[in-house]
C-alpha cells in the first residue's frame, strides 16, 4: 500500500463510522444522547403542533417553542414536562393514553418508538439543544472516495470497482454485508445505453459497431459516442422541461399560443448538446439579459422565468402578478434548490428552516421583472430556418409592393392621398372593379398568411428583463395574501443556504444597462460552487434518470419531508466533482454511466431483497419503465418512419376529434404527415391539450414542476397501444420495413434486432413463423383474399405485438 | 380562516412507497411490499391502486354522480327564490343592499346604476317540505323531500377557468387532482372491468380549461378522469383496429402473452411486467365491458321516458344519467356529467337572455334529474348514491345589458341528495337579493369537505404528499356542512 493510500485510509476511518452508523442497520441504542432539534421537535411539529401552536393553543397549551413547551398548560396550570422524570410528565401520560383523552385527540396514537424517544429525551434532561445547521443546509465537506474494505471482499468484489463511484457504494454495501450485482452483458448494456442516453434504440449497425468491438474500452467509447450525440441533447432536455413546467401556451381558458416559445426548449437542447457549463446554464436563466446580453441563447434562456402558466382572462391583474411571482419562486426553489419553498408562502416552513421571510425576500429579486418579446442580437437558427424565415420576408415584401401599387393606384382614382385600406375596400366593392378587387382580396390574405407563419421563426424571443434600474423591494405577505402586507422585505437569500444567518443581497447595478443587477446577484449565489444545494440537487437529478432513482429519492424536496441520502459522502463528493470539472454536466454522465454500478445487472438476490427492498443502495440497477416520449420515439425509429429534423415550432401529431372536443378552446393545428414523425419533444406543448399518448403514459402537466415521472400501469395505456391509430400506422410501416428483407427467417431476425435489439433465439423464430401461420390462415377464413395483404397483414401484427411486448417498453 | 392543520401526520413506509413513485408503478409498489401478500391476478382478487378501500369513517354512500352545470346557472332564478329581489326590482343595489359597496362583474366594472331584476320565473312550493322551486323545474321539484339545498355556496372567482377547477379541484389555479381523483385514491373502484372515475362530457364540447377539470394532478394517472362518450364508443381507442376481428385480436394478444410470460422467466418477482400483462386482459375484458355498461338499448321503455329519451331536448343529457345509473350498478366510484359545453350560450353563461338560455339548459336537464333520483330511489340506490348538483358559481342579481345575468361566485345553490344527506331542507341562504351570502355560509372547500365525508373520508386526513407538503382537497380541511347530513 502506498503512503497516500495509507494516509486517506486513516482519514477515512471517521468517515466509514459515520457512513455505518447511517447505514440501514437501526438499533436502538438506549444511551445514545436524545437531541431535541434532531429527534423530537420534529415529532412535535408533525403531530401535535396542529392543535397546539401559538395561534390555536388548544387546551391553553403550545409547544411550538421551547419556552412554551416548559410553560406547560395554561387551562391546568400544569408543567406538562418534569426533566428527568418522563413517567411523572402528564405529556406523556396523554400519548399513553393515561391522561385522558389520549393524544393526538381523535387520531392513532403515536408509535411506541416515537413515545419512547420522547421519554428518552425527558429522562435525559429534557435539554434543548442549538439549532444546527445539519444536512442538506451546510455545503458539503470534503470527501474523499474510500478505498477498499479491508474485509469482507470476495475474489468477485476485489475487482468489481472500477471507479470512484463505486468505491463509495462497494464500501456501504459491504458494510452491510451485501454484494454488489455483476455487470451486464454487452447486448443488455447497449440497449440499456442507448435509451437512457439517446432515447431511441440502436440500429442493427449502430448495435454491430459496439458488439463487434472487441478492444477494452468499447463501452466507454460508445459511452463517449452517445453523448457526443446531438440525440442526447433531445432526450435530456425533456428531463429538464419537466422540471421547468414547459408549456407553448398559456394555459386557463383562453390558452393561447406563446409562438416562440419553442426557442426556450431548442436552447436546452443546445445547451445540453454544447455541454454547457451548468452554473452558466442556470445564470443565462435566472439573469442572462443583464450577464451576457450580446449572447441570444442568454437571452431565450431568460424565457425560464415566464413558463409558467398565465391567466390571459384574468379580472385581478394584481393577483395574477402575484401567482406568477409565487410560481417563479417556487419552481426556481424545489428545481434548482431542491427545496420546497411553498409552504413559507403562508407562514414559516413547519419542517424546514425557511422563514416566511426567507420566501418573500426570496421572491424579492423578481418584482421588478418584466416580460419583453427580444430581438435576438445574433443568430442562432438553423439555415434551413433562417432561409425559411428570409424566403417569407422576400414574400412579404414582394406582396407588400404589389398591394401599395393597388393602394396608390385607388388613390389617384379617388383624389384622396390618404383614403385607408377600408376606403380602399369600399370603392373596390363595386361590380366593374372585380377583378381588382379580387386582386386586392388574394394579395392582402397571402401577405397575412405569410405573416402568420413568419411571426414564430422570426428572430425574437420571449424573455425577460428588469424594468428599471431601480433594487426592487417587497413585502412579506401576511398568510400569503396580497391584501394584508406586512414586513418590508429587500432581496435577500435563503438564510438557512447562507450559514444560517439572514443577509441582505449586495446589489450592484451595470453602470450602462437600464436594469437593477438584482437577478445578477441572485444567479451568482445560486450557481456557485459555495451555494449548499445547487451542486447536489443537478447531480442527483442526474443519477436519478441513470438509475430510476436519485441518491436522494425525493429529488425536489431535500428537506426535513424528503428521503434522507443513504449515501451522504457520495452525494457530497460529486457535487464538488462538479465545479471541479468546470459544471460539466457530461463529465458526471460519463462518471455515471462507466461505473461499475451503473453496469450492474437488474439483479435478484433474495438477501438484499430482505434488507432493502427498494434497492436503496444500489446493489443492482434498476428494471425502468420507459417514458411516453421514448415509447414514442422508439416506435418511430423501429419502422423507420423517424423524421430527425431538430429544432423549429412545435410540430402536431394527428389528433382525434373525439379529443379535441373535450375543451373548449382547442387550437390544435396541423402538420404535414413527415413532420408528424418527427421526436416527441418537437410536439407542440398545449396545457389544455397534451397529446394523448403521453398523457395516458403520465406525461407531466406542464404546470406543476415535475421532479419525477410516475410510472403507472393502466389499461388505458393498453387500449392506446393495441387499438390506437399511431401503433397501427407504425407497425405497417415496420412490416414494410422488413419485406426488404430475404426469406422470413431474416424478417423474424430484424424484426428482433430492431425492436429489441437482441437477436431471436431459435424457440423464439418457430413461435413467431407458427404465429404468422395462424394468423395468415385466419385471415384466409375469415374472407381476405389478396396473399399479398394476407401476408402483410400477418407480418404487421406480427410488428405490432413486438411494440406491445413488455421487452419493448421496460429497460433492463 | 380556520386553523386547521394542513401539514400531515408523518407518513407511514406504505404512504412513503405508495406516494414518492419510486420509478416503479405505485400499483407494483403496493405487492412490492413485504407485510402486504397482494395476488396480483386483477379479474379474481382486485389489488392495487383501485381495489375497493374500506371508508375511513363509516358512511352511506359509495358512489357520486356529481351533475355540473357549466357556465353557472342562475340561483335566483333556479332553486333560490328572492322576494326582496321582487321588491327592488329595477332599483340598484344600493337601494337594497346599503352597504353593498362598488359591485364588480366579469364584464366590467358596473357602476351603480345598473338595476336589479326580478326573476322571470315564478316559484312555487314542492313536497310536505314545501321547498320553492322556479318553474323552470317541474320535474325536479317533485323531488325536494329528497334534496338538500345549500343556497349559501361561495367561490373565489368569478372566471370560469378559475372557477371550474375550484369547483372540481379546490384551487383555482391549474394542477391539482380533481374531486373525482382524491374519491378514487381514497376508496378506489369497486369495479376493476371499467374506470372508477369517468367523465361525460356535453356534444356541444368541454368546459373552459378541458382535461385538467378531470386530471389527476400530480397524483398518478391512475386517478384522472376516462372521458366517456355518449355517442359511438365509450372511450378512446376502445375499438380494435379498422378490420381487427375480435379473433384476430385475441391471437395477438395470445401471443403477446406468451412473450410477455417468456419475457418474465428470466426476471422473476418483478410485479411492474405481471402488472402490465393484467393491464392488456382489462383492457380486452374493458372493451366488453363498458360498451355493456353504457347500452341502454336494454332499458325498458318506461325507463328510457322517465329519464327523458323520447324526447328530442332532454335525449342527450338523459342518457347520460341513465348511463350514469348504470355506471353506479356495476360499481363506477365517481362520476360526472356536464350539461353546457363550448361557449356563450351553448352553456349556462346567461349574459344576454336569463330567459331564452336557462329555459334551454332546464329544459334539457330538468326531466333527465328528476328520472335519475326517482329511478335510484325505487332500485334502493338512491341510499348508496351522492347525487350532487352544481356549476362554478351562481350569477348577479343585476341585470345583463337588461334581459341578463353575470358571474357571481358570491353565492350560488348547490343541491345534494341521496346517501348520507337529510333531504327535504334548505339551508344556508342568500342575502336579500341574492348578491352574497347570508346566513350559513359554507365556502365551496366546506362542500367538497361534506362530499368526501358522505362517502366516508376525511378531508383532513384524506392527504397527499407533493412538493413537501400533505396536500388535500380541501387545502387547510373545510367545515362540515353539518345540517346537510343525515
């Protein structure tokens, strides 16, 4: 062993205590100190301080503070706590029920454990203890990945590591006495790879070129390819759209179309392709049009904070000003602070350390923003769209011409120089200027036409800015209402992510922009490496959508109600592997994704099943169910019907009527049939209207932020892919797909190395040519004549079974 | 402002696995779990997310047909009648209501001159309880020993959007799960063949806001509303393919069972894939189902005339309340009707004509409401079925350009009636003329607090976990609307 091996092996052995006396094994040890703000406060607040708080003080009593807790009763007079001696305290004689009436009133008594704490801690002193900063509010501490345990490994283990990752996860489960599970064969890791990565399946080549790759390191080649892959952006950005609630309209009655808004969703695809820096990322969001306003992509990414849902028919303007403010908030907090921030709006967080005051000096950095439609100062569209966008301008220019010529001539006939287009009109109304008129009526539709379709793809962008120089200010809005302001409040950062300590932000305003700088400072403290959650909140989201399941499961919510990390260290260590790798977000990826834990079969092992069920720990990776979007996707690119144009306004899927009429104000336009195959993050977002497909397979709301899909399994999910159109239509396009092919033998083989990108075995090649007979004959007896449409027929819901099969939808 | 709590008792391993969607379906969650040995054969011993739920407290009612009258009927010209609205016919509302202060309509601020207006319809009394109906129910008047008028409901906007989703979700701003979904999380489904919560929607179109009146949310899709239709199949892709015979059909899914069973050898345990292969058989066994559930081809002819069939106006929305007495047999938990879809007049936003608009809407549902509670009550399922009658707020006792009406979510009058509810009563009330409540007045959370509880649940304790917070329909808990139980 080296020296420097031998020296962080020392340093470690705190570290490793720590990570087993946080490991699942929950002995309860009757010494063990009882910290009041740890253990029962909490219980407090969670159980009893509904009834028993400072405003309500049922029976006379409130425990909402320490002090009040000692003051006991006012109804009895009584102390409800002697330190020392819990059988003597009448609280615990109410949880025990010999008090009458037993507490909670009207609800299960509390679990022994909890009562028993509670005891504990009297018996201990009834101490209150400082308030701490614990996890997740102090930034991380350094860590260093362990080395190996020293016992325990078997020949299996000693090598299974293969990078720091996994260092961290080998130690705790052989802490635990578990093993790790075996990497996966190269043909489930393809699969597996390319879905999570890219969101389509391989192609037949695509597959050949990593499994005939005999060298070492073909996985991290094809790891490095996926990512350098302009699909991963594609796949990615959905994850981040969800989280930003991302919508092309308005939603609420009139839900009208944001035309541009599709720029926001292309700028995440280009950021995440480009592999943007993530702390630039999320400053070009929070305040882009004051840190790089000569950059179009800051400004489009400043579109983050006007996603949110707007009532357009609203009859209480200041009220809706407020829901937004409130939204931005909210989503800024649990989506980039995982932390949920909402409650506060009210009154202070009953769980975690965010004040009432913390939300509104929070909320404070964005009243004085306002919404402006941009003009983007350099070009960021593809050619194909610029040159789109040009012919329309030419178009409308020529048009423009020849309608003035139509206006001048009316003119000089009228005498009148300044006669408008509806006196203009009207002399045209007459039956001898027919023609003219027509002339007059085709012109002026073809130029509103052609402006119609400029407006989306004209170089603007829906974004926002401050509306003056002047340091915003805000008050504290008592109970959340706008009518009863309390508090003034300036711009201020959450004081328990600033070291516990309430501070105002420094605001310096840009000596040559007409904006306030406020934003600025908000974006600096929270795309900092110093910021305590930015960091472990994105790598987590990360690994979360690399395993189905974060290190912290709760994604959005890290506090006191979410799931505590049952790998604090690891969660610690790469979220500073972040900032050290330059806010690469790819870099993690590939951390990730070439770690021995990620490469894990989708093991069964009855024993860790018995300790962690839930595969908290990572002893295996995760069966998961695919998302509507790479359902989708994935059906395309099989039948090769996959249009992969990138970028542009939001594309529409044929619909059926019968769901265009369950709303009111469905717009839902039209698109030529090749741009309806195109992926499904191009399909235009409409709040009253997703498309149904992703809805029935829990597509996100668009309102809510969305930290984590679910993923249930309905028969409505059954009847859209056995009897709707798109399945159908798809399947008949992969049937066609095959006839390419040579004999049927062939078919069967690409049809498997397609779809489910693994060759048939032989059992698997008789059962489909044996169905494929059985179907051609029925469709023989039950009239079809052609053999042509017979066999097609046959070989198409041959297709179609393979898109419904659970191997198609759910990843090993 | 009440002070009841709205953060939850700290969640159980069951609520934490059934609520934080680990990645994996809530459905295979729950056989997931060791001290739950759940079958997961759904046509044999229904588990999952929509196997039925005891009630937390015991109750009368297991379903509810909640009949929601889109664009907001008028109640003062429906179920509340106003003899001081007679007697300041053609005053203003300062003339009635002194301190009634600037009066503000959704069409614009209406300065006080604008006057009031009787109603057009006379009132007359019902039942041994002799409660006022307008003329424009008949039908429905014959009813009110069974009905409990609440003439006290108030809301929060007076747009429909917001309202809509407050009358259907509790907030009046977008995303949260519907009332239909939070019944179905609570009790799930007492039939496994057919959805637990299904919407029917006007022809004429949906309400303002569309799907998010039956969403679920952030709840799992297992709780949205199934829109089914009235006319052609019940519900979306519930046909096979053009020229799918139901034998080709069953082969496919023959041999999509095979893989599927194949598929699973190799990953044994693992509840999501035997989940999904139950999902196709409802799916087939659904598409049998619920076309039998909605034929009302069977019914005699008596039934069809007592819900209004024969009859050109009240056709459509009959059948859907005799498809809706039909879901309630076969055990549906929730469902709902609209009458009114689209815009303006095709629903119940009187602006223009209180006359020519509610005469229609009356007219079309009247006869159909009335056949639903007589034909529930004499099959003895009147007892298990909450029949609830609302739209998403009442309108103005002023006058509309003369001859209408605006939006008030001030008051308005929800009728209830069948299990759990003392009928026969009128309570809360209306100020003077109509404008505001008066006595008893119960907020639309305090409504949707006593539906839960007819049903059996607790709206303090009927939580969800979403963004750090228990959430629940009823936000911070809602009253009781005590007098209105049996």
């Amino acid at each position: 062993m080296s020296e420097k091996r031998f020296r962080s092996l020392i340093y470690l052995i705190p570290l490793a205590a720590l990570l087993l006396a946080s490991s699942l094994a929950t002995s309860s040890d009757a010494a063990k100190s009882v910290s009041y703000r740890e253990s029962i406060e909490p219980i407090f607040k969670s159980e009893c301080s509904g009834c028993h708080n400072k405003a309500s003080a049922s029976g006379g009593f409130s425990l909402e503070t320490p002090e009040l807790l000692r003051k006991g009763g006012v109804k009895f007079g009584e102390k409800v706590i002697i330190p020392g001696k819990p059988a003597q305290s009448i609280l615990v004689g109410y949880l025990r029920g010999t008090h009458q009436p037993r507490m909670p009133i009207g609800l299960p008594p509390l679990p022994e454990n909890k009562i028993r704490l509670i005891e504990d801690w009297i018996a201990q002193g009834a101490k209150v203890d400082e308030v701490k900063l614990g996890w997740p509010y102090a930034p991380p501490a350094p860590v260093t990945p362990p080395a190996l345990p020293r016992t325990g490994l078997t020949d299996f283990t000693k090598k299974w590591a293969r990078n720091d990752v996994d260092r961290f996860i080998l130690a705790k489960l052989n802490a635990n006495g578990l093993q790790p599970a075996p990497s996966a064969s190269k043909g489930v890791l393809l699969r597996r790879v390319y879905l999570d990565v890219v969101g389509t399946p391989p192609t037949p080549e695509e597959a050949d070129a990593f499994l005939l790759d005999k060298s070492p390191d073909a996985y991290e080649k094809l790891v490095n390819r996926l990512l350098d892959d302009p699909r991963y952006g594609e796949r990615w950005a959905r994850h981040w759209l969800d989280l930003v609630r991302y919508a092309e309209t308005h939603g609420f009655e009139a839900d009208n179309i944001r035309p541009r808004a599709w720029r926001y969703r292309d700028y995440v695809i280009r950021a995440l392709n480009s592999d943007k820096p993530y702390d630039r990322f999320l400053k070009e969001q929070i305040a882009g049009d004051e840190l790089y306003p000569q950059d179009s992509d800051a400004w489009i990414a400043t579109g983050f904070l006007r996603l949110g849902a707007y009532d357009e028919l609203a009859t209480d303007p200041p009220q809706r000003r407020q829901d937004i403010l409130n939204d931005a908030t909210d989503t800024l907090s649990s989506a980039v602070l995982g932390m949920t921030v909402g409650c506060a709006r009210c009154h202070d967080h009953k769980y975690d350390r965010i004040s009432q005051r913390d939300y509104y000096r929070l909320q404070a950095f964005f009243v004085n923003t306002k919404w402006v439609d941009q003009k983007l100062p350099v070009e960021v569209d593809a050619a194909s769209l610029i040159q789109k966008r040009n012919t329309l301008k030419d178009q409308t220019q020529k048009l423009n011409l020849a309608i003035d010529q139509i206006r001048s001539d009316v003119r000089k006939a009228l005498g009148k120089n300044d006669a408008d287009d509806d006196a203009i009109d009207k002399w045209l109304q007459d039956a001898s200027r027919k023609d003219k008129k027509a002339e007059w009526d085709r012109l002026r539709g073809e130029e509103g036409d052609t402006q119609r379709q400029l407006r989306p793809i004209e170089a603007t962008a829906e974004t926002v800015t401050d509306t003056g120089k002047e340091v915003p200010s805000h008050h504290v809005l008592l109970r959340g209402n706008l009518a009863t302001p309390g508090d003034p409040v300036q711009p201020g950062f959450i004081a328990a992510l600033s070291e516990g300590r309430e501070k105002d932000a420094v605001i310096t305003a840009f000596p040559d922009k007409p904006t306030s700088g406020a934003r600025t400072a908000l974006a600096n403290w929270v795309a900092s490496p110093k910021n305590p959650m930015t960091a472990r909140v994105i790598v987590n989201r990360l690994w979360q959508h690399h395993f189905g399941n974060g290190l912290v499961s709760t994604a959005s919510d890290f506090g006191r109600n979410g799931e505590k990390p049952r790998y604090p260290g690891l969660l610690d260590w790469m979220a500073q592997e972040l900032p050290r790798h330059g806010w690469s977000l790819k870099a993690m990826h590939r951390l990730i994704l070439n770690s021995a834990t990620y490469r894990q079969i989708v093991a069964v092992n009855p024993k860790a099943e018995k300790l962690d069920l839930q595969n908290r720990l990572f002893w295996r990776q995760n069966r998961q169910r695919l998302e509507a979007e790479a359902i989708r996707d994935g059906m395309l690119a099989v039948s090769g019907g996959l249009n992969d144009q990138r970028g542009g306004p939001g594309i529409y899927p044929a619909v059926s009527d019968e769901v265009l009429a369950t709303g009111s104000t469905h717009k839902w336009g039209s698109s030529p049939e090749d741009q309806q195959r195109r992926r499904t993050i191009y399909v235009f977002q409409r709040r009253s209207l997703p498309l149904p497909m992703v809805e029935v397979f829990d597509g996100p709301d668009m309102v809510n932020s969305c930290t984590r899909r679910n993923a249930t399994t309905i028969a409505p999910q059954a009847l859209t892919m056995f009897n709707g159109d798109f399945g159908w239509s798809e399947a008949r396009r992969f049937a066609e797909r095959l006839a390419t092919e040579g004999n049927s033998d062939s078919r069967i083989e690409k049809a498997y190395r397609l779809a489910l990108v693994r060759r048939p075995t032989p059992e698997e090649k008789k059962q489909v040519a044996a169905f494929l007979e059985k179907k051609k004959t029925l469709h023989l007896r039950e009239g079809m004549t052609d053999p042509k449409k017979v066999e097609f027929t046959a070989w198409t819901e041959f297709c179609h079974v393979l898109f419904n099969t659970n191997e198609f939808v759910y990843v090993d | 402002m009440n002070d009841k709590p709205h953060f939850g008792p700290a969640y159980s391993r069951r609520d934490f696995l059934l609520r934080a969607g680990t990645g994996f379906g809530g459905l295979a969650l729950t056989a997931m779990m060791a001290d739950e040995a759940l079958a997961t054969n759904f046509g044999t011993a229904p588990t999952g997310p929509m196997a039925p739920k005891p009630p937390m407290i015991p109750a009368k009612a297991k379903s509810v047909i909640f009949l929601f009258m889109y664009g907001g009927p008028s109640q003062v010209d429906t179920f509340d009648p106003k003899p001081g609205l007679v007697k300041y016919d053609g005053k203003t509302m300062k003339a009635a209501l002194p301190n009634a202060g600037e009066v503000k309509t959704f069409g614009g601020a209406q300065s006080g001159s604008v006057p009031l207006m009787k109603s057009p319809f006379a009132f007359r009394k019902y039942g041994k309880s002799g409660i006022e109906v307008s003329d424009l129910f008949p039908h429905v008047g014959q009813c009110v020993d069974d009905i409990c008028f609440v003439r006290s409901i108030y809301g929060d906007s007076n747009n429909h959007a917001p309202a809509l989703f407050e009358m259907n979700t509790g907030a009046i701003l977008q995303g949260a799960p519907s009332m239909g979904s939070w019944v179905t999380y609570g009790l799930g489904s007492e039939n496994q063949n057919l959805p637990g919560f299904v919407v029917m929607l006007d022809s004429r179109g949906g309400p303002i806001g569309g799907a998010p009146n039956w969403a679920s949310g952030y709840m799992p899709a297992t709780y949205q509303g199934t829109v089914f239709r009235t006319a052609g199949t019940a519900i979306l892709d519930l046909k096979p393919g053009k020229g799918v015979s139901d034998a080709s059909q069953r082969s496919d899914l023959d041999f999509l069972g095979n893989l599927n069973k194949e598929h699973m050898k190799s990953r044994p345990g693992d509840t999501d894939l035997e989940a999904r292969i139950s999902a196709y058989e409802l799916a087939y066994r659904m598409q049998m189902a619920a076309p039998e559930a909605v034929d009302v081809s069977k019914e005699t002819e008596e039934v069809k005339a007592l819900y209004g069939l024969d009859k050109p106006e009240t056709a459509e929305f009959g059948r859907k309340c005799l498809m809706a007495r039909r879901l309630v047999e076969r055990g549906v938990r929730f469902i709902q009707l609209y009458s009114g879809g689209g815009h303006g007049d095709d629903t119940w936003d009187a602006h223009g004509d209180i006359v020519g608009n509610h005469k229609k809407h009356a007219g079309s549902t009247d006869k159909p409401i009335a056949g639903l509670l007589m034909d529930l009550k004499r099959r003895g399922l009147l007892d298990s079925t909450l029949v609830v009658w609302a739209g998403e707020f009442g309108r103005m006792p002023i006058s509309q350009g003369g001859s209408g009406r605006d939006h008030n979510p001030g008051v308005q009058t929800v009728w209830m009636a069948g299990g759990g509810v003392r009928g026969g009563q009128a309570i809360g009330s209306s100020d003077e003329v109509g404008y505001k409540t008066g006595e008893d007045p119960y907020h639309i959370r305090d409504l949707h607090a006593t539906i839960l509880r007819c049903v059996g649940l607790d709206d303090i304790r009927l939580t969800y976990l979403f963004n750090g917070r228990f959430q629940r329909l009823t936000v911070n808990g809602g009253n009781l609307i005590k007098k209105a139980l049996a």
